[in-house]
C-alpha cells in the first residue's frame, strides 16, 4: 500500500504567515505540521510517499525531507499549483497509486492516540474501493458533515444535521479515479472530495470508521486551531516524555534505519529534538 500527502493549496486562512511559506511547514510545537501526517502513514507500515505541493515551494519541502532516504522511506513529490479542490490533487496521484490500494491525507489534518495505526491497518484490508475516518466535533457547520442516513455528505451546512464530520485521512482503491475525472466543479469551482465520497456513500460502496475519544483530530488550518493543537502536543510530550510524530524514532523503531546511521546524522543537530533521540539510542 502507497501513501499520498496532499499539501498543495494557497492556505489563505493563514494569511499573512504563508505569504512566504508553506502552510503545511508552519511548526507544531517542535516539528512541521507535515511530519504530522507522514507519521501517520510510516505508523501505518508504509514506505513509499508521494507529497503533492505547489511546483514553487519543491526546494524548501526538498531541503526537510529529501528523497526520504534519512528515514527508510521513498519519498516523491508531484505538482498542484491551482486551488482547484481536494478531489483535483487526488486525480495528480493517479499514476504513483497505480492498481495499488492507498492512503490519501490532508497535510493541515493532525491525528493521534493509542491504537490509531492498527485500525487504520485493519481497515485497509476491507475489500471496499472506499473508507471514511469520521469524527464528533461541537462545531459541525465548519466541516463536511456526514448526513444522519449516512447517504450524503453536506460541505460546511448552513443549518445543524449532525456533529458527525468527515475527516482528511482516506482509503481508496484504483476506481476512486474513475469517479473523481467524473464530477464537476462545485459553486466555488473546485472538484470536491464531498462529491466523491458521497457517490460511493450512495452506492453502498464505502466503509465509514468512526474515530473514538481515544484518538485525537485536528484541522490545523486556523490560526487558533494551530495554536491548540501545538499546546497539546507540548502538554502531552513534556508530561509523558516522548514525542508524537518524531519520524526518525519511527524510522528506527521499525528497523528502516540503524543506530549508526542515525547516529551519523544526529550530528547535524544539536537541540531537543536531537537529544530525544539520543536518549533513545544510547
């Protein structure tokens, strides 16, 4: 199974701070919004990552992540330079999936807690072409609400039908490409990933997990919900004394990487970061 990050889009919400840089490497706490999601897909066993980014922000996602080679994992990189919608940046992975079952995250969407990489493990072996990741939130109208009849999904409802939204983290076979050329821009002239999803939610092709109060999800594309998540991350690292989201103590407790050639490459830092992880290896 691949993994796809979609980290394209002009992240106006945060203006002026991405007017010269990348929402999605903004910090949280002490690391990238992006590591964020990529732990996510390494947690989940998976090695081979395409990062899709505005062709204009390839030099600084390149000098963070490299290839991938630092961490055991292969990483590519493919191009969305316009905002046209989610569902556009899903059609650019097309010919990095393959016929190849996939896991397809937001970069802004911050997900963690206990048991998280099992269920999304056991879920990517359902033989259906489609999985949603649902979540109970108090301010539903902001996201895209999953209908009662579980049928449809209603972008941002202008009236309360539930506080069961729709998060950025998905699985999806080959026929998700199919639809997704199929649907037609919204009223904001974007393909939406709503529409997608919601054919397959008709069809009763689609498998909903309904994340619990063990796992914890944010859009960390506000600037408050930016600054929460990232106080979070502090409260729970310092009281518990590990990292969320460290890639490298992923990395090697995986065995895609050695203690010596972590070693050698810790020595480019010398910070709380780098002494975390030679904490761990001495």
């Amino acid at each position: 199974m691949k993994g796809v990050v979609l980290a394209g889009g002009l992240g106006t919400r945060m203006n002026p701070i991405t007017f010269s840089i990348s929402k999605h490497l903004l910090p949280i706490y002490n690391k990238p919004m992006l590591y964020y999601p990529i732990s996510v897909l390494m947690l989940s066993n998976i090695r081979d990552i395409l990062i899709i980014i505005k062709s204009e922000d390839y030099k600084m996602y390149y000098n963070l992540l490299g290839n991938g080679k630092d961490l055991g994992i292969k990483i590519s990189y493919s191009y969305q330079n316009k905002p046209n919608g989610i569902a556009n940046g899903l059609i650019k992975c097309e010919k990095f999936v393959k016929n190849e079952k996939f896991i397809f995250i937001l970069a802004d969407n911050i997900f963690w807690g206990d048991g998280l990489q099992k269920i999304i493990i056991r879920e990517s072996k359902r033989k259906v072409p489609a999985t949603l990741f649902t979540y109970s939130v108090s301010n539903p109208n902001n996201f895209a609400v999953l209908a009662k009849n579980k049928k449809n999904i209603i972008e941002k409802p202008k009236r309360y039908i539930g506080n069961e939204i729709v998060t950025g983290l998905y699985i999806y076979d080959k026929e998700v490409f199919k639809i997704a050329k199929k649907i037609k821009p919204s009223k904001r002239n974007e393909l939406e990933i709503s529409d997608i999803n919601s054919y397959f939610l008709k069809n009763n092709r689609i498998n909903i997990v309904k994340l619990g109060r063990g796992i914890i999800w944010y859009d960390a594309g506000t600037f408050d919900d930016l600054m929460k998540v990232s106080n979070l991350v502090e409260s729970i690292e310092n009281k518990q004394g590990y990292m969320i989201a460290c890639l490298e103590e992923i990395a090697l407790s995986k065995k895609w990487i050695s203690i010596k050639f972590l070693k050698k490459n810790l020595i480019k830092l010398d910070n709380s970061y780098s002494n975390y992880l030679l904490k761990l290896i001495k």
